[in-house]
C-alpha cells in the first residue's frame, strides 16, 4: 500500500490517497495545516486538440487504432476530456475525418469518454493572408447551413464547436443556425469589423478562438478586431498560454480584459505534440521542426511556427507565473471554465475515487512552475516519472 499526502487546488483541504497495484483504494482527509507536497486538481478539459504524437485527425490514413492510441495517450497530459478538431480541407478530406472520428467514438469506450466531441476549425475562415494561418485558402469558403449539416451527420451530432469567421454576409445567420442546435460558435481566423463582430455574438457567437493568434503581423493600432473581442464581455477568450504563441505582456493584458472567468486555454496542439525534438519532413506543412523548448517551427528557422507541440497542463505554471490568475484560477482555467462551455462540470470527488479524475501536480523552480505528476483515473493511477 502506498499513501500520498495532497492539497485540494481550491479549497486547501489537505487529503491522504491511498493506493495499491495501479488502484486507488481508499483517501481520508486531514488537518488543514497538515503538510502536502502536490496539488490534486480535476482533470483537464481541452477544446482544441488537432492530434498527438504522430496522428493528425486530418491524415487520410488514420483510423480506428490510431485514434484510440491518440486518446489513450492522453490521459499522460492530464487531459480527461477533448474536442477532436477538424481543420480546413475539402468537403470530402473533413467529412472522412468526420465519419472515422465517429467511427472511432462508436467502437471504442475509451475514445467515447475522452473525445467528447468535435471542433470544426474552419473552412468557413478569413481568405486573407495573416488572419488566415495556415489554413489552405484554396479550401477556404463562406458559412454553408447546408453543407455543416451533411457534416455533422457524418459525425453523428458530435459537431459541438465551429470556429468561424463574422466577416461573411452569411455568418449570422448561420451562427443563429448552430445556436439552436445547441452548437458552441467561436471567432477566429477574421478579418472582421467592429460591426461584424458585433452582428456574430448577437447572432450568439461566445468565444474567441485562440486570440491573437490567426492575426495580421500588423494592424491599425484602433479600431482592429483584437480590441473589439478583448472589449466583448460575452466572448470567451481562448489562447494559446504554451509560452511561443502569446508573448507574456500580451497574455497578461488578456487576462486583465477578459478577467477570470472568461478565459479558456488550449494546447492546439499538433500531430507532433509528444514527439521528441527533432526534423520531422512528412508533416501536414511540409518539414518542420521541434525544439528542445518545445516550440514547433517551420524547418530552417526559428522564428515562424508551425503549429503547437506542448501539452495543456503546462499554461497552468505560465498562466499563474506572468499573468494576474493564482493557480486556483489558471486551473480553472484549463478545466472547470471549458467543461462549463460544454454544458459539463469538472468535479473533485476525493471521497469516491471510483468517481473522480482528477491530476496531481507539483511546484517547480523553473519557468514551468508546476509539473504534472500523476493522473487519478476512476480508481486507476498513473504516476509519471520524476
């Protein structure tokens, strides 16, 4: 029998874990003042998730084991619960993503319980160089009611968030469309006025996707899209806290706009996410490399990305570190707000380990400032390696 002494991340309750043989048995809690070297907090929730370690969602090869790899492999991020996202392609290249992802999600518990549903990201974006990232403009197109809808047939209803951009004559009424069918519409990858942006959140639009990113290197310094969502109380703001993607003083005023409870991190990471550092010539943008630091670019360089390669927990440390969030809200942050977006709750059930997911997480003394340490299953226990 092994016992682990740990912190409750919000309420400071400091409770003793007992396990044996990969299970955990039994917990009881102590005194307050009773000492405790980790964190235990709910498992993560990440709504922007391309692929991991080698599977991309969009690679015409994937199927069924490959996904289920994917989403097992998870669980070593900390992360419970994900929207498998679906990227710009053609028509038939994301509606045959679509029906493995639901293939995938049909046969097997384990992707059922960690895909929880799909983000599509795009193709309903800005044509524009900048806003338009690496999304293929020859794929890109307006809003269509009624090609989404063969979509989300394809997916069997998993469809439970769009990214879109405001900028077209037809996105509010096709965001008034995925609203009352109970589907989340997030902004991004647009070239959009302050008007048009204001006509998609009436339209019922309440994100942002991975603000200030998808971006022109420059804008007028007012009015500019940037400004109208940071001052657009009903957006939740998604980014991108991985350390490369926002530099710190723009994370940090941010959070300063958005406040607490409307922001939302994901990881977006890549194919290549939980791959070791290295040049990688067969990725969906040609070759690219991973760094030491993690920071995934275009090969030959530094300073362009090619996508995100780290995992989610890791904007806890950066978000607490450099922005006004304490750990309690940076966690919150990758867990209870976007379980909340999915109509969810991300609870700590320290009682009833049979019904608590939850992760352990340690302090550092380096720019990461937390590490992730273990993962509590439902009973199973997964500690990783110092």
């Amino acid at each position: 029998m092994t016992s682990r002494r740990v912190r409750h991340y919000a309420s400071g309750e400091v409770w003793e874990l007992d396990w044996s043989g990969g299970k955990w048995v039994s917990s009881r809690r102590l005194a307050d003042d009773a000492e405790a070297d980790e964190l235990i907090a709910p498992a993560l929730v990440d709504l922007q998730i391309n692929g991991r370690a080698g599977c991309d969602f969009l690679d015409p090869a994937i199927n069924v084991e490959s996904i289920e790899r994917l989403a097992r492999g998870l669980d070593q991020d900390g992360v419970g619960r994900a929207l498998a996202t679906v990227t710009t392609q053609s028509f038939e290249r994301i509606d045959g993503a679509l029906r493995m992802i639901r293939q995938a999600r049909d046969v097997s518990a384990a992707v059922r319980e960690r895909l929880v549903g799909i983000h599509l990201e795009g193709p309903y974006l800005s044509p524009h160089d900048g806003p338009r990232g690496a999304h293929p403009l020859a794929h890109i197109r307006p809003p269509s009611i009624d090609e989404f809808a063969r979509w989300q047939e394809s997916a069997g209803g998993a469809i439970r968030l769009v990214t879109v951009s405001p900028e077209y004559a037809e996105s509010p009424d096709f965001i008034r469309a995925l609203v009352k069918q109970e589907v989340l519409v997030s902004l991004g990858h647009l070239d959009a006025t302050r008007d048009q942006i204001a006509a998609a959140v009436d339209a019922g639009a309440t994100l942002s996707t991975h603000l200030g990113n998808g971006a022109h290197g420059q804008l007028p310094r007012h009015p500019n899209y940037l400004w109208s969502q940071l001052a657009e109380d009903r957006l939740v703001a998604m980014v991108i806290a991985d350390g490369h993607h926002l530099p710190d003083e723009v994370l940090h005023c941010f959070v300063r706009c958005k406040t607490a409870s409307r922001i939302v991190a994901v990881s977006d990471m890549t194919g290549l996410g939980g791959m070791p550092p290295g040049l990688y010539e067969q990725s969906s943008l040609g070759a690219v490399e991973v760094l030491e630091n993690g920071r995934l670019v275009v090969a030959g360089q530094r300073q362009y990305l090619a996508g995100a390669a780290l995992p989610l927990w890791q904007a806890i440390g950066r978000l607490s570190r450099v922005t006004d969030l304490d750990v309690r809200q940076a966690i919150d942050a990758c867990s209870v707000h976007p379980a909340r977006l999915l109509g969810e709750e991300a609870e700590l059930n320290l009682d009833d380990p049979g019904r608590c997911h939850a992760i352990l997480l340690r302090p550092t003394h380096d720019e990461v400032a937390w590490s992730l340490r273990g993962v509590l299953r439902y009973g199973d226990v997964q500690l990783l390696a110092e």
